[in-house]
C-alpha cells in the first residue's frame, strides 16, 4: 500500500499515516518492511487488500448478536482467523480460534522449499489504518498492522473513543448503545510466523 491514505494531503504522507480514508490491508502486504514489502528502502508495500473485499470498518451494524450474524459476521470476530462461536450461537460451535493463514491466502500465503503449503500461525488478521487509526506499529525493520476486531458499544462512543477494551472506533461517526462495528485494535499484530 502506498505510504499515502486515500484523502490525506501530501504533509499528512508521512513514513506512518493515520490521515485519510480508513481501508483494511492484509499483514503480509500492507505494513511497511512485512513480509511481502515490494518497497527495498521500506516506504511502501503492495497492500494487496487495501481495495477491500466485501468488509469494511465503516459499517455499523444494529441489532446486536442477532444483527451481526444477519451481517454475515459473529461477535468478537476477528477477520482472518478462525472465530470461538458462543456456545448455542447461530454458527456451529468452532473448538479453537486457532490462526491459519490459509483463510486469507492460497496455500496459506508461503511454502516450503519443496513448494508444499507452510501456513502462518501467528500474525495473521485483516488490518486496517486511516480515520486516526496508524498503519504501522512496532519499532521496525518488519513494521506490524493493527488488527480489526468486531464489538459492540455499551454506551455512546465518540469516532476515536474506545467501543470495547483495546478496540477504537474508526467509522467516522458516534456509535449509540447497542451498536457493533469493526473495531481497530490498540495493539499491533505479532510478527506473521
């Protein structure tokens, strides 16, 4: 992704934006110096989902657990990894919220020398970064995004505020009560292993 977000000027493209238009990044691609870094001196990457895939932080979802599921979702999914469904929730109940990179790339995103699939199992959720939210976290050279998570707000949460614990709100709106949406989190992915 370039180093600049849609709808931020030149002076806000600086080395880790946070200005402009919020989009969602795979980890391998979007974060300068990741794994997929098509930048040699690390000012830019690829992004390869910065154009979206049928997701977006922008949208608040009503209804509460019923109006996430009928969204297509599931409360505190983290998009890219494998989701702990409630117990009785509408979904079948899934044993571990094991991550697997393979439900975000073919073949799990690298191989092996002999080309057999060799899935990441840490670092791999959606990212996002814009609306205040920074691109990048973490001291470098393998700069990490920031994950997306979705919550629901018990009160009226301000764009920026926190709708739950480590999650911020990034829609570009206040959310009332009761209200869910992609929260962007507080705390950078780990290193894709």
């Amino acid at each position: 992704m370039p180093a600049a977000l849609p709808g931020s000027t030149a002076v806000q493209n600086a080395a880790n934006p946070s200005a402009g238009a919020f989009v969602i990044f795979d980890p391998l691609s979007g974060p300068k110096g990741s794994p997929l870094d098509k930048d040699s001196t690390g000012n830019a990457s690829t992004g390869a989902l910065s154009t979206g895939i049928g997701l977006s932080d922008a949208d608040i979802i009503n209804g509460g657990p019923a109006g996430i599921f009928a969204a297509g979702f599931q409360d505190n999914d983290i998009p890219g990894e494998v989701p702990t469904f409630a117990a009785g929730g509408p979904p079948p109940v899934v044993a571990s919220s094991a991550i697997n990179s393979t439900r975000m790339y073919i073949g799990g995103g690298r191989s092996d020398v002999n080309g057999v699939p060799n899935p990441y199992t840490a670092g791999v959720a959606l990212c996002g970064a814009g609306n205040g939210g920074s691109r990048d976290g973490g001291a470098g050279p393998a700069f990490l995004g920031f994950f997306m998570k979705m919550v629901t707000a018990t009160g009226t949460v301000a764009n920026g505020a926190a709708i739950e614990a480590g999650f911020i709100n990034r829609t570009g709106v206040s959310m009332a009560s009761g209200q869910s949406a992609f929260g962007s989190s507080t705390a950078a992915l780990a290193v894709a292993s």
